[in-house]
C-alpha cells in the first residue's frame, strides 16, 4: 500500500447507480494493476427548519373592545422566529490526507467501484451502499391573511372610503359585520327573502359570506401568517465541543451566521463515546498492517447534541472516519484464483460494512 497526495486516473468505466455517478476500474496491465482510492472523513449535513410568525394589527384595533367586545386584539407589528426542526445526516467526503493506491497481482481482475469523490464503495462487487435517504422538511409559504383577499375589497364600502374618521369607519365595519352574521343565520334558519337554488349555491353564498365577515373581524382584531423556512449547514467533527455556537436564530432574518449577534445561539455539542482501535491477536498484540494492503478505516462514535433557547431538538449518535483507525486487507485475498473475497464499504466512513465470497 502507498498513500498518495497526487490524483491519477486509471483506466475506468462509468456508470450510476440511482442518483449517484460512479465508476468500476478494473487492475489491468494498462494501469500496471494499481488502482487509487480515497478514505473519508464524515461530515453532518445539518438542515434547521424555522417558523416564523408575522402579526400585524387592524385599521381599528383601538375599537375592537366597544364593537366586539375583545379584550386583547393586536396592537403592533411583531416578527417572531424560533427553531422547528433539526435533522442531521452524516455524509463521507474525500480526506486527501487518506489516499492511497493498492496494487495487486497480475494475471487476475478484481475491480473497485468508485464514487463521484473517488471514494471506495466495494471490491469485486458492483453492489454497494447506497446513501440512505433522509426525508426534509420543505419551506411552507405563508397563507393569505383575510385582509389579503378578494373578499376584503368587497367590505369597503363608499361610505367607509369617504370618511376621514377612524371612529367612524369603525362604526360603519362593525354595523356591516352584524349585517353579514344575520344574514348567515337567515340563510342557515331558511328564513331569508332571497335562498340560494340549491346547496351547492347556498355553500358559495356562505363562503363568501364567512370571508368578509373575517376581513372586517381582522381590521378589528388583527392578522398573524405563519411561514416556514430550511437552510443547511455542513459541520466537520475534529475534536469535542459543548455548546458551540454553530448558527443564530433572527427574529426578522431567520437562520444567520454564528458571529451575527443579531440572533440567539443554535448550540451543538458533540462527544466522542468511542474510538476506533487497530485489531489485536489473541495474545492482545496489534496485528500489523499487512504489506501493500487495502486500506479501510474502524471508525469512532460519536454522540451529537442541539439546542436551541435551553430546549434539546437533537441527540443521536454517529460513527466517523476522523476518530477511528486505518487498517488493512491483504490484497492476494481479492484475487485468489479458488476463492476471491469481495468487500463492500461504507462510504460515510470507509469501514469494512461486508466481506463474503466473491461469485
């Protein structure tokens, strides 16, 4: 085994496996049967959904305690954005400290499928790991607010348009909401002069009907939209840390960047509950690397923690590259003409996941 710090590109060919873009390089003469890989590092791909919360008072919020008999309406703007969600997956991105070329015996061809970051995915096997697929939040627009519809137009009388005193204009939306309510009950009570034909109409007449109703109501007591924003962040493990500060929180911008004393702290903690270990005999010995082997890692745990304004939204627990180990196979056991292993990697952290018979 060699550890290389250049890249070279063997003689290879290409081809995907789902979403991911690989390629098969076989040891042959034309590469003097050496092929060249890269181990991980793990990286965690960290996606932060945010819900922000918009209210805004009405036109007549002063009068929404003598018309509707409402205590508390709103009486200014507020922008309010806190944490929802926060999901972590770990991910193996290529470490150019871990490169290295394996050369193996000619008069047989094994082969290593490759990823896109020139990462292992299996030897004499075109089965390999697949990245597992992590379902994510998606931004959620805000609804309309009743005094963004069409419906809130219709409720602006001329009268209203043509008075120059809030009172009055007050006055007038809390008589036209009283109009609306008796209204609805004539049609729901059948006592109205003028019934819609059939249920369908009756059902178009009372939507209607509801949606002005909630526009006058929101000039009164206010409106509040609610949306929903993701963004992500790549975190590399190098060494513990409690409570670091990896983003911050706006109330107004949302998610922004650590050093942004705009908003509160989005901390991570992460501890290293184990550490890879080279193999050892039965007589507690380290087995040595053997000559010109194929290079693996025996990762590390490590147990990831975050939180957000004194609540834990996260703990789970994930094996890296960067706190294990590198060892070795032998490569005569991939081209052994009686029985020729296969290995599968996995590549978010470049260990043995299987090893059987090659067919």
């Amino acid at each position: 085994m060699k550890r290389l710090f250049t890249f070279a590109l063997a003689a290879a060919s290409l081809f995907a496996a789902g979403a991911q873009t690989t390629q098969k390089i076989t040891a042959t003469k034309a590469n003097e049967y050496g092929i060249i890989y890269t181990l991980p590092n793990t990286v965690l791909d960290i996606t932060v959904e945010t819900e922000t919360t918009v209210k805004e008072p009405g036109e007549f919020f002063k009068y929404a305690k003598k018309y509707l008999n409402v205590d508390n309406p709103i009486d200014k703007k507020s922008v309010n954005t806190t944490v929802k969600s926060v999901t972590v997956n770990s991910r193996g991105v290529a470490n150019p400290e871990e490169r290295y070329i394996v050369t193996f015996k000619p008069g047989v061809s094994p082969f290593v499928v490759i990823n896109s970051e020139n990462l292992p995915l299996a030897i004499n096997s075109e089965k390999f790991l697949k990245q597992a697929e992590i379902e994510l939040p998606t931004p959620q627009k805000a609804e309309p607010t009743p005094l963004q519809t069409s419906a809130a137009q219709q409720v602006i009388s001329e009268e209203m348009l043509q008075s120059q005193s809030s009172a009055k204009r007050a006055e007038l939306a809390a008589a036209q909401i009283y109009q609306l309510r008796q209204y609805r009950s004539e049609l729901l009570t059948g006592q109205s002069d003028a019934m819609p034909p059939d249920g369908n109409a009756l059902k178009i007449v009372l939507d209607n009907i509801n949606a002005q109703e909630a526009a006058l109501v929101a000039m009164f007591v206010g409106t509040t939209q609610t949306y929903t924003d993701v963004k992500s962040m790549t975190y590399t493990p190098d060494e513990e840390v409690t409570d670091k500060i990896i983003a911050r929180v706006s109330a107004i911008d949302g998610i922004v960047a650590a050093d942004d004393l705009s908003g509160a702290p989005l901390m991570l903690t992460m501890k290293i509950t184990e550490r890879g270990e080279m193999p050892v005999d039965d007589k507690g010995i380290t087995v040595p690397f053997p000559k010109n082997g194929f290079a693996y890692r025996i990762p590390g745990k490590i147990e990831v923690a975050i939180k957000y304004d004194g609540d834990e939204l996260f703990r789970s627990q994930f094996r890296t590259a960067q706190f294990g180990v590198t060892y070795g196979l032998n490569p005569n056991s991939f081209t052994d003409k009686k029985e020729p292993i296969y290995l599968i990697f996995d590549p978010v952290t470049g260990a043995a996941a299987e090893i059987g018979a090659a067919q």
